[in-house]
C-alpha cells in the first residue's frame, strides 16, 4: 500500500533505539550499560572536607556501537544533575533506580562516531555498601575521603559506564583545600594552589576499569621515587596527627610505611621477572585510615587501609598484571584476579629464598577444615553470590592460587611459565574469562585439561587427584 511505502525508512537510515541499562552481569544487575564505548573520562573534581560536598564536572569520550536516540550512565542518586550536553547541545535527562542517569540526546548519536559527554552534578557522597557489607565508594574519613570501588563503588562519586570491558583513559583535576594532597590514578602532571584551594591533576594513560580508579585525598605526605627503567613511583602516607584517634599514624607505623615503599622497587622487579613487564607507567601507594577493612589494587596506587604487611604489598602489585591490566570480564571469575594475586605471593616468596610456592600450597591445603566445609565445597569458577566474591573463605584467593600451583605441577615449569607470561602479553589492557584461560592453558602446555580444571575450579569438595 502506498501510505506505508512512504512510512518505510530509506536504506542505510538510521535505525534509533535506546541502549540497554544495564551491562548484564547477574551479580550486579544495574552495573554498565549498553549502546556504547568510552575511550576517556576527564574528572574535574572539587570535595570540600568540612561541607562533605562533592561538585564534580565529567566530559566522557564515547563512541556509540548503535545509533542511539538514548543511553544511561551510572550515578547514584545522593548527586544532583545540573546539566547533561552532547558536545554543545544540551541533552534532557533524569535519574532513576538510585544509580541511572538516563540521557536523550538531541540531535541523536549516530554508531561510530565519537562524542562527549558532558555532565555537571553535586551533592554529599554518601558510601555504598557492597552485598557482602563491605564499603566502598567516597568513604569520608576525618581529613578528606579514602575512594575504592571494588566492585561497584565508581558511581558513589562520578557517572560512568560502570563495566569492567569498558576501559578507558583517564585525567583527574581534584580540587582540596590547600594543605591536602589529591591522589588520582597514574602521573601527577601538576598541582596548582590558588585562593586556599589546591587542584591536583593526574593522567592515565593505561586503559583502566572503572572500579580501579581513585581520587583519595586527605592530608598527606606525598613523595616520588623511581623503580626500575625510570618508572615513577608516587607513595602518600596519611600526615595526620599520629594515632588512630586523629586517623594518623604513630612514628613506628610510619617507619614500617616506609620500609614497605622502599621494597616496591624489588617487588616489580621480580613479579616483572616472572610475568612480564609492568603494565603501567607509573606505581605507588596511598595508606590512609579509609575504614574500610582491606586493601584494594587501585590501578597504579593500591590503597592501604593503614600499613600493610610485606605480603600485601606483593598482592596488590601482583594485581596490576592480574586485575589491573588483564581484567576479569564478569564479577563470577574474580578467581582471575585473586587467585593470581595469592599465587603470586607465593611466588615471590619461593623466588626471594622463602617457602617455595609448593610448601605454601601443602599449607593452604591444610586449612584444617572438614570436606564439607565451604571452603571445600565453593569452586572457585562457580561463585554462587556476589556476596561471596571476597567471602571470609577465601575460595578465590587460596583455592585459586592452588589451582595455579597444581597446573604448574601438571604441566610442568617450562610450559608453565611461559603459559602464564602469555596470559598476560595476549590480554594486557584487555578482558578475559574462566574459559579463555583453560584454552590457552591448553594450547601452551599441548595437553587436554578439561578434567584438571573441572576438578579444580567447578567441583565441591578437595581435590584429590587431578
Ligand atoms: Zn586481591
């Protein structure tokens, strides 16, 4: 009929839908969205400590792999929006959910093509609490805030496509009274103090997932070292007072801070040895009292809730190769990151004349548990909850790590290590699975495994032959 001959689009046009709300990881169903890339986020970013008042201003580089005549970004809703544009055009926009910032852009975004987003918004950050209790987010503490996101913490402080296969590029202006010291991911590229306010600008360079960001800030003492091959090493220690009373740190506490910053260097050095080179160009630490409870591999600057034992240090440097670099695709595999990162521990131990990671292995196995309980009976690749993803039973992170040492018992130390170093170099700066590992565990070692991981990663109870 003519009338819908004239309704029907001309080909080639384009065909205009929203992006989904979400990124579908069953763990977090509001996490990500869809109908786009990011390629870089510019923060600028002023916190007043004594107001709590967070005023932030994003420009996010997108490119739609859509054409889309609408698209969320993840916020939490303690945040007011002031203004939303596409480049120069004002877009309208609301929030809903507690966390989606819902955009139509007008004119509507045509599939590959790059834009920028650009967002104003305000408000007092308030923490978010994670299905297992834990917090994360903007925690304020008494001289500023310790910020970790892991998993889901970015959107407690700025809007982002919160999905760990969307990485992008970052830079960081954050704004603090004068006095405090901003800690954003990567190289400081300067701070500049004016009328009682210092704005710290920082820049990564590196691909980075939105729950490994940070913009730390407090009052801090802030020193650069360098680690191998001129690498810049940024470590802040919390300057306040000097007692947990004050959020400080005694003079002993800060003696050990600094034997821990000084062994940075060597830890690169041999985790560099043994996985590949350093993923990043710049390293560091921030111990700060963010109570929280943990540590996090914040990419580039792990963050210390206080000072962290010589284990730790390895951890969270192992995690810029496993976590940081290559990247878990969906929260159910965190497996690929803490497994790695204790698995690396131990190794750094073996390789430093302390127990061999096959002794440490002999004592994970020995937890002193019966089979039935959950320690045994949670494989590692078959979290049930997004509350165990870092449960007390450490099923990521010791059996994980046992995993590695068995395969490497299996396939031996010459297709091991390359094995591993191959993992890294094929998916650095990249998302993989459960799944691509086996494969490429597969092909390096040229052995049929399905057995050897269904035993150690999908079945409950304690291996006892593989
Ligand atoms: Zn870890």
């Amino acid at each position: 009929m003519a009338a819908a001959l004239a309704l029907a689009a001309p080909a080639g046009a384009a065909d205009w839908t929203a992006g989904a709300p979400s990124s579908g990881d069953p763990f977090f169903p509001q996490m990500g969205n869809g109908g786009y890339d990011v390629s870089h986020y510019s923060l600028d970013l002023d916190y007043d400590p004594a107001t709590e008042v967070l005023d932030g201003s994003a420009a996010i580089t997108l490119v739609p792999t859509q054409d889309l005549d609408q698209f969320n970004l993840d916020l939490r809703d303690w945040f007011g929006v002031s203004r939303v544009a596409v480049g120069i055009h004002p877009a309208a926009y609301f929030q809903e959910d507690g966390q989606e910032l819902v955009v139509t852009p007008l004119p509507k975004l045509h599939a590959g093509r790059a834009y920028t987003v650009h967002v104003d918004y305000a408000g007092v950050p308030e923490t978010v609490v994670d299905p297992d209790e834990s917090f994360e987010g903007w925690v304020k503490n008494a001289d500023g805030a310790f910020v970790v996101n892991e998993p889901q913490g970015a959107p407690g402080w700025f809007p982002v496509n919160d999905d760990p296969n969307d990485k992008a590029t970052y830079d960081f202006a954050i704004t603090v009274p004068a006095g405090n010291v901003a800690l954003g991911n990567g190289r400081l590229l300067s701070s500049v103090t004016d009328a009682g306010k210092t704005t710290w600008r920082w820049h990564e360079d590196s691909p980075m997932a939105s729950y490994l960001t940070t913009a730390t800030n407090g009052d801090f003492d802030l020193t650069t070292d360098t680690g191998p091959n001129g690498l810049p090493i940024y470590n802040a220690i919390d300057s306040k007072g000097d007692s947990a009373a004050t959020d400080g740190f005694s003079a002993a506490q800060k003696t050990t801070a600094a034997q821990r910053f000084a062994a940075e260097p060597q830890i690169i050095s041999v985790l560099s040895e043994l996985w590949g080179p350093y993923p990043f160009s710049s390293a560091g630490a921030v111990i700060d009292r963010g109570h929280v409870g943990y540590a996090l591999e914040s990419q580039t600057k792990p963050m210390y809730d206080g000072v962290p034992g010589q284990s730790t240090v390895v951890h969270e440097l192992a995690h810029q190769w496993f976590g940081d670099s290559v990247t878990l695709s969906v929260w159910r595999d965190i497996w690929l990151a803490e497994g790695f990162a204790r698995f690396s521990e131990w190794m750094y131990n073996e390789r430093t004349g302390g127990q061999t990671a096959q002794q440490q292995f002999n004592a994970a196995t020995n937890y002193g548990v019966p089979d039935t309980d959950a320690r045994w009976q949670s494989p590692p690749a078959l979290i049930p909850e997004a509350k165990n993803l870092f449960s007390p039973s450490f099923v990521p992170y010791n059996r994980g790590a046992m995993t590695l040492q068995a395969l490497r018992e299996k396939i031996g130390d010459t297709a091991f290590f390359p094995m591993m170093r191959a993992w890294f170099a094929e998916n650095r700066n990249g998302n993989a699975t459960t799944e691509d590992f086996i494969a490429l565990a597969e092909r390096e070692s040229g052995q049929q495994l399905d057995a050897f991981f269904d035993v150690w990663l999908y079945t409950a109870g304690k291996p006892t032959s593989w």
